[in-house]
C-alpha cells in the first residue's frame, strides 16, 4: 500500500470520548491519537497544501495551517 500524506479530523470514539485523529481519505481507516499527532505531516483543510501539525493545529477540529487562520473582524466602536 502505497503511503500518503492524511486530511485529519479530529473525533472521539467510544462511550468515554477517547479524542482521535482520523484519515477522511478514500479508502484510508488510519487513526492516530492526539498526544502522537504532533510533528506528523497533514493536508490543510482550506488551501490543500502539505504541513507538519504541531500544538496550535492540534487543537482544530478540522486542522488548517497557519495562514489559513481566520482572523475575527474587529468590532467597530462607535
């Protein structure tokens, strides 16, 4: 089987909520579990391209690199 860079998203499993990452690629069942996910290449959800997760990345549901973060509009005061 040839090896490929995974899309994660990341899921719980079980009655416990155990928290996973899990491969959404066509005919790919990879699971890895969070603490181990650090340091793995992934394809960002947004723009597609290859990146290494660390801390921040982590933490998404769906992970995107970092210049793909959304900033939040400010507020205008009036």
């Amino acid at each position: 089987m040839e090896e490929h860079v995974h899309k994660y998203v990341r899921v719980k499993l079980g009655k416990k909520g155990f928290t996973v990452f899990q491969c959404i690629l066509p005919d790919c069942s990879h699971y890895i579990r969070s603490e181990l996910v650090i340091g793995k290449r992934f394809i960002c959800w947004r723009c597609d391209g290859i990146f290494v997760m660390n801390q921040k990345t982590a933490q998404y549901k769906k992970p995107h690199c970092s210049s793909c973060v959304r900033v939040p509009k400010e507020v205008a005061t009036t």
